[in-house]
C-alpha cells in the first residue's frame, strides 16, 4: 500500500509561514531541487544561464504578489535549500521549457501530457454537492517530493493544496469553498513572453473569498505558458483554457465538465494552434472515456462512481489511470495522485500512486489526515 503524503500546517505572516514549512519537510524539497536541477544541467544550461532563467520568474512572482518572496525565502531559510532553488520548484515548468528552447531542444517535456479532471455539479451528484476530482500525473518521482500544504494565511482564509514540497500551490480548495485544478496545455503562443508562474498564480487564486476575484487572477495574469485552470464555488464552475495572454472559457455540460491535455474551446481552436500532440495523443480519449463512463451512471452520480472513472486503466499503459511508464520523448510519467474535493463539505481526498491500488486519505482544514473508505 502506498504511504499518504505528509501534512503540513502553517500560519503567521508571509515568511515566518515559510520558515515553517521548510523546516516541516526539508528532505522533500532538497528532493525536489535536485530534480529539476538535474533537468537543466541534461539540457546544457550553465550555472549562469539557470540563475538568469530563475532570475527572471523569481521578479515576476516578487511583482506580482510581495508575499509569495516572502514566503519563498523563508522556505529556504527553514529547509536548507537556496532561495534560487525554492523560486526553481515554483516555476519548474517555465524555466525548463526555456531552457529547452534555448539548447535548441524540439522535445516537449518528458513528463508533459499529464492530467484528467472531472467535475460533476450539483443537480448530477448522487449527494447534492459538487464532486471536484482530478487525475495529476507527472513524472513518477515527484512521489516522494509531494506534500498536502495547509496554509492560514493573513486574511483569515485557510487553504489546502496538493503540491511538490517547496511549491505555493497546485490544486487544492479553501474554507470560502472554492475549489481549484489545472492541467498542461501547449499552444503555439508559448514562451512569447515573460509571465507569472503557474503555482503563484494558483495560490493567489486560493486565497481568494470570492471567486470572481479568483477567476479574475487566472484569466487574466499574463503567463509565459498555457494551461487549463477549473475553479468551482457554491455550485458554479468555469474552465479556463489559458493561453500566455487570452483565456477561452468552458461551462459544464448536462452537469458535468471532463478535461484532458488538448483545447476544446471552438474558439480558441479558432485562433491557437495546438502543440502538444507530440506527447500526448491519449489525451483525445482521456476526457471523452471518463465522461462516457460517468454519464453511464445515470442521472445521479457518486464519489465512488468519481473514483471509478478516475480508475480506468482502458488502453493501459496511455490511460486514464497510469501507471509508471515511459513517455514518447524519452521521460517517464504515472499518476502521482487521484484527488477528490469536497466543496461543501471542505475536505480533500488523496490516493497516492492509484495505479497500484486506490487508497483515500482525507486532508480538511483543521486536524490531522486520516483513512477514509
């Protein structure tokens, strides 16, 4: 059976909620730095021209939001780790896609071609509650560099994300109830331009109380790369397929919403050209076979019906639920993690590797994590 990733819980003002959180889980991020530290140095890049990549989204993320510096320099002075490192982590898929471009590099990522969600509203849920879930693959060692971060930040609100230990955030919800999760996308717009890193964008999104502020934050911050974004509150969702600098939005439809790696927008179809079809072919039958699979169900769907369909190993290998394999450039990939979310409920439930069994564990904004059936 696989371990649960490790809780961390931190509060305070901006660095001293760092300095927490490194010290909580220090080898996790050394684990993480070495991981894309190792990434770039394959690639070729000079110790110099790293600190100029890294320099340039640490200024954004600086720019953006005060805090997310803050909290990220006492990430390093609690772990050990150089605050160069720390802005790494958080910004991995921006630095390293450049990195790649410079060396000349016409790969993807090796990991890249990751995720599938599925979002069932209220009117389909067997409950009455939105079921907010998602498949995160990437490479298979961030296993061991994954934690659940519980931050009580200055505003009062608390939020909960799954996220690779020294990161700001990747999917997660808060006690407003607003629930967030994202997947890779590539588009022929990327790296145009500078931009915020995803993870500073999501986690100014879930310290959010309203989500018209948080939907806000993830349309319209300029970006360096694309990505689909899904925030749900009180019942209503919007999907955002986010190119550097547009957004094209998606609604569910007869109540529920299932995403993948390629746009579906007729609109932004209309005006990007897709690029990430050189990795992730699958990801066409992806979002359609989970859809199939819970419309199945019938008019009234549940979390285990959720857990089911975020279970398929259909086409295995290229499944929804992946096992560790290697990828079509070289790299290697798996489902690190099946997440369900409870909006209403305010709870978040992880299986750790689910290939190999799916396991549950319930994460909530007060107290420790537990086994859930």
């Amino acid at each position: 059976m696989q371990t649960p990733f490790p809780l961390v819980s931190i509060s305070g003002a901006p660095f001293e909620r760092g300095r927490q959180y490194g010290a909580a889980v220090p080898e996790r991020i050394a684990h993480s730095a070495r991981h894309y530290r190792r990434e770039l140095e394959r690639l070729g890049a000079s110790p110099a021209r790293q600190s100029a990549l890294i320099a340039e989204f640490a200024a954004q993320m600086e720019n953006f939001r005060a805090a997310h510096g803050e909290e990220m320099r006492g990430i390093a002075e609690g772990s050990g780790v150089s605050y160069e490192d720390i802005v790494l982590i958080n910004a991995r898929t921006e630095v390293i896609a450049k990195a790649r471009k410079m060396a000349r590099e016409t790969a993807l990522d090796p990991a890249d071609g990751e995720c599938t969600a599925a979002v069932v509203m209220p009117e389909r849920s067997a409950t009455g509650n939105m079921i907010h879930a998602h498949n995160w693959d990437w490479d298979p060692d961030a296993r061991d560099s994954t934690i659940v971060l519980r931050v009580c930040n200055d505003a009062g609100v608390t939020l909960v994300t799954l996220v690779e230990a020294g990161g700001l955030a990747r999917h997660g919800f808060n006690s407003a109830g607003l629930a967030l999760t994202g997947n890779y996308l590539s588009c022929d717009r990327d790296y145009s331009q500078s931009g915020v890193p995803l993870s500073s964008i999501r986690r100014a999104a879930l310290e959010q109380e309203h989500v018209a502020i948080a939907m806000q934050l993830l349309a319209a911050t300029p970006k360096a790369c694309s990505s689909n974004m899904i925030v749900s509150q009180n019942g209503w969702l919007i999907d955002f397929e986010c190119v550097p600098d547009e957004s094209f939005a998606l609604a569910p439809h007869n109540g529920l919403l299932t995403h993948s790696n390629h746009f579906m927008s007729e609109v932004a179809l209309s005006k990007v050209k897709e690029a990430g079809m050189s990795n992730a072919v699958d990801t066409f039958y992806r979002a359609w076979r989970v859809r199939e699979l819970l419309e199945a169900c019938g008019p009234r769907i549940s979390v285990a019906d959720v857990r089911r369909a975020l279970a398929d190993d259909w086409a295995t290998p290229y499944s929804v639920c992946r096992p560790p394999r290697g990828t079509l450039t070289g790299g290697r990939s798996a489902t690190v993690a099946t997440i369900v979310i409870d909006p209403v409920g305010l709870t978040m439930d992880i299986a750790a590797m689910p290939s190999f069994g799916q396991v549950f564990t319930r994460y909530a904004l007060q107290g420790d994590a537990h086994p859930v059936e």
